[in-house]
C-alpha cells in the first residue's frame, strides 16, 4: 500500500521538523530496510555521514553542508524512534534533554554567573560537568576517537580547568625539546638497534606538543593536517596525469622528472 503524502513542505522550523519526523515513522512502518535498521547497523552509517559533513565543511561547499546536516538530522531522529519503539525514550524527551543541559550549563545568560571571556564559560562548564557526578574532566573525551582529534580535546579540557602554559613560547621550548628527544633517540645508536617503542613513545610526545603549539595558536590540527592531506592528493593526481599523458608509469620516471610535475601542480 502507497504511504501517505507527507505533509506540505514547512514554513517554519517547528512544521519542517514535524514533517521530518512524519517521513521518518511512515519508512519506519512501511519500508522493509527502514524497519530492519537498529542502533548498532545505524553507527557506522552514523559515523560515515559525520566525515562527509566534515569534508563539505572543508570544501566550503555550502549545498553539500545542507545536505549532509539533513543526513545527519535523519539519523538522529531514526534514533529516537527506535528507542520510542522500546519506551526506552522519545524525541521530545532528547530535545528537552538538551535544552534543559544547555541552561544549566549557561548560568551567564540564565543565571546570576559573570563571565568575562570564552575560557570563564568553558572553566564554569568543566566546573559543572564535575558536580554533575563526572569523576574527571576527560570522561567527556571520547575513546573512540581519531588520536590526533583526541589529543585536541583532551588539552582543552585540561585547559578548561587551569591546567595550561601560560604563553606560547613556553609550549614552543617543550616541541623543540620533544624533538630533540626524538632526534636523539635515532642519533644514540646505530639503526639496527633502534628501541621502537621507545621512539614511538618520543615521537607521541613531540605530536602531542605540536597539537598544543596549534591549539595555542588558534589552528585546527585536524583541519591543517586534513587540508595538506588534500593538497597532497590533488598535486599527486596532477603528477599521475601527465605521466600518462606522456605515456609513462610513475614507478618508470626519475625524481627529477616527477619534480618537475610536482613544481608545476604546486602553482596551480
């Protein structure tokens, strides 16, 4: 049997948002993949859909940003509909939920709280968290993330309670110290005898400053790393073009051939 139309397009948030929520019980009930799906087949469809926003983010590429966030808004309130479906919780309850968490969090614009910066509102959120019953500021990290993004969140949150350098040139003497450690471990013995975990070890904590240079500094590491990563591909894929253009594998050209290609990607 044919679903019902869903409802004429919103004019407001309030009509859009309902009309989301009409499309999204109507596949529940009548589409057959819509109806097998649970929490656990959904999180990596999840997770897919948040690194596609993130690249269109970093495109800049404001019709795919909308398109993504709508992906995303589907999930989420597929989620609250499977959990409806075992009166586990309801979408009214997660909006209230965050609404409710939001104020709370805000004492500076619902409350009698005065802030003078973004460090006193993220000092006051961290306080709060902890009378909240969390027994460390970095519970909020997730274990699950990307190391390098990890990193970020776990220095903000130390920063968040006053455990920071109080200037940058400090942080920068603790990354040229991390690299002389690094380098010195390589220059102690000869190559073969190399104690890798040991290394590893140094070279995480020259990263590790490295990230906390780039936090100081206002830079994003995952952004910078993500748009060199895309610089890299887009000069490699104009390398491979004019080596078959030429008629040629990589593997067959000389360096001094390829870097001649790679000099000119890099001014386009």
């Amino acid at each position: 049997m044919a679903a019902n139309i869903a409802p004429l397009y919103g004019q407001n948030p309030s009509s859009a948002f309902e009309r989301l929520l009409t499309v999204m019980n109507t596949l529940r009930e009548q589409c057959p993949w819509d109806k097998k799906q649970t929490m656990e087949t959904l999180r990596h469809l999840t997770i897919e859909e948040t690194y596609e926003l993130s690249d269109a983010i970093l495109e800049g590429d404001k019709k795919e940003i909308m398109k993504e966030i709508g992906d995303l808004m589907l999930h989420l309130v597929f989620y609250s509909r499977i959990a409806s479906e075992t009166n586990d919780f309801t979408i009214v309850e997660v909006l209230n939920g965050i609404c409710d968490k939001l104020i709370h969090r805000h004492p500076h614009i619902y409350g009698d709280v005065v802030v003078n910066n973004e460090l006193d509102v993220k000092q006051n959120w961290e306080k709060l968290k902890l009378k909240e019953g969390n027994n460390s500021v970095l519970e909020g990290v997730p274990g699950s993330l990307p190391a390098l993004i990890k990193a970020s969140r776990i220095q903000e949150k130390a920063r968040g309670v006053g455990f920071d350098w109080e200037e940058k040139t400090q942080v920068w003497d603790k990354v040229e110290e991390e690299m002389r450690e690094f380098r010195d471990e390589f220059n102690a013995a000869d190559n073969s005898v190399i104690d890798k975990e040991k290394a590893e070890a140094e070279f995480g904590d020259l990263l590790f400053s490295l990230i906390n240079y780039a936090r100081f500094i206002d830079i994003n590491p995952e952004d910078a790393l993500e748009k060199t990563n895309k610089k890299f591909i887009k000069r490699f894929q104009y390398l491979e073009s004019k080596a078959k253009g030429l008629g040629k594998n990589l593997k067959d050209m000389t360096l001094a051939e390829m870097d001649l290609f790679w000099n000119e990607a890099k001014g386009l």
